[in-house]
C-alpha cells in the first residue's frame, strides 16, 4: 500500500492504570502491533520496517501481536515471519489471532506453525505468564470462530488478580464485562479507516448512506458494496475506552484497505504500566 494511501506512520504512546498492579510490574511497557494484512498489497515493506524499528526503539518488556498477519492466502506469512524475527522485547513476543488468519482452511495452522517457529507464542483460549503469576496474560479465540468460549478460560483466574487480555475483535470487550478484566487489546477495525475529525469513523453512518444510492449505481463502484457490518461497536474502533470496570484499547493497524485511510494513520502503540 502505497503511503498516500496509508499515511506516515504513528506511535501512540499511553500509560495505563490497573489496580492492584505489583510495584515490580509497574512501570512495564508493552508494544501492541495488530493487523498486518501483509500480502504483496495492504503494507508496505518500508511500513513493516519502520514499525519494527520503532517497537525495538522502546525497549519493550513484552510484545503483543493482535491478529490478521496474512489477509486470504496464509502463504504470505512465511515471508512476514522473516520480519518479525527481529522484534525484541524481555519477556517475549505473545500473539492472538485474527479471523483473517483462520479465512482458509488449514490457515489457522499455518499461520500458528510459522509465528511458533521464530519463538512467538500463539494464545488459543490460553493463559500465559510472561511477566510472573500477578499478571495473566489471557490470549482469546478470535470471535468469529466457532472456538471462540471465554468462560471456560476466564474462570480460571482470580478476580482479585489483575489481567491482560488479547482479543481481536473489540466486541468481544462487550461480554468480557463479565470478568475483571483490567487490559483488553484489540485491532480489527482498522480504526475505521476514514475518520471525520471531531465525529468519528464513517463507517458509524456508511451504512445508511449506501442504503440510499441506488444498486446500479453501487454495482459500477465495487468499493460502494463493502459490507461495513466488521464490529456492532464502531464507537470503540480506536483508541482507549473504559466500559465500566474494565479497560479497551484498540490498535488502529498497520494494513490498509482500499480507498485508504484519512485522518486515520497506521499504528504502533507503546503502553507503560502503572499501579493505581
């Protein structure tokens, strides 16, 4: 994807409060990557390398990928994993993925077989703990996944105990209110792509503009008939939300869809920890 249509790159910087958060584990900083869509098309090379660059940049202590490495064909990641094995971070490299990567039929495996073989750890319904017991790192199904069963997951943690969780679907964050969960991170969205300043994604109102032109029209402009319908919440389609108890972030990506992206850059975010 060309940078025109992409924009420069941006890193979102954020510190995050969490209660009861140890005072070793404070100060920690995590890098979110989501939503490469590499593919010879949606990300350029100079993107991919400019965002590993700034993720080695901030000396992580953990790296988290959320989802859709590849778009259709999973081939493709044999090369992006070439990439990604220069990421470094102190406490590893933890992955979810998305529902792009699961589209064909062995995809899921493929994908999870060429992440694992470069030392990332891919999170199935899983509990992880890369910086120490007092911080579960849970790693969910993607949601459009017949897998996709929290509960059984999220009761095994300790309420009292604060948790991080990688979900590639923000709506996910909807039905995991009903488990302390102190981080969610997500992609997905993309950010909505096309932003009006002030307002928000266009896809909150796409819809029901579409619905008024009339389907010749829309069949002579293919990007007319993209079904929008990607998540119920387009309010959480970037950035930081707070949904009663629990903590959303969603991660703007790194691939670009056609028409592009306006007012909505490519994303690397770099999150610091820190006790209430």
């Amino acid at each position: 994807m060309h940078w025109l249509l992409s924009g420069p790159l941006s890193t979102e910087e954020l510190t995050v409060n969490i209660g009861g958060l140890p005072t070793s584990l404070q100060g920690k900083k995590l890098v979110q990557l989501s939503d490469f869509h590499y593919d010879g098309l949606r990300l350029s090379e100079d993107m991919l390398e400019k965002a590993i660059a700034v993720t080695n940049e901030a000396e992580p202590d953990l790296i988290l990928l959320t989802g859709d490495y590849v778009t259709d064909d999973p081939t493709p990641i044999h090369q992006l994993v070439l990439r990604l094995k220069h990421l470094q971070s102190r406490s590893g490299i933890y992955a979810v993925l998305g529902n792009h990567d699961i589209h064909y039929k062995h995809a899921k495996t493929e994908v999870t077989q060429a992440l694992t073989s470069i030392g990332i750890h891919v999170l199935w319904n899983e509990i992880a703990y890369p910086l120490g017991k007092e911080l579960p790192l849970v790693g969910l199904a993607d949601s459009w996944s017949q897998e996709f069963h929290p509960a059984p997951v999220m009761n095994q943690l300790n309420p009292d105990t604060p948790c991080i969780v990688l979900s590639h679907n923000p709506d996910t964050a909807e039905i995991l209110q009903a488990w302390r969960v102190d981080l969610q991170l997500s992609g997905h969205t993309h950010g909505g792509q096309i932003v009006i300043p002030g307002i928000g994604p266009v896809a909150l109102f796409y819809e029901k503009l579409v619905e008024k032109i009339p389907k010749k029209v829309r069949r002579r402009f293919p990007f007319l008939e993209v079904n929008v319908s990607v998540v119920s919440h387009w309010e959480w389609a970037q950035g930081f939300h707070q949904l009663g108890k629990n903590q959303l972030y969603v991660n703007r990506g790194l691939g670009t869809y056609l028409p592009g992206r306006l007012f909505c850059r490519p994303e690397v975010t770099i999150i610091t920890l820190q006790g209430e």
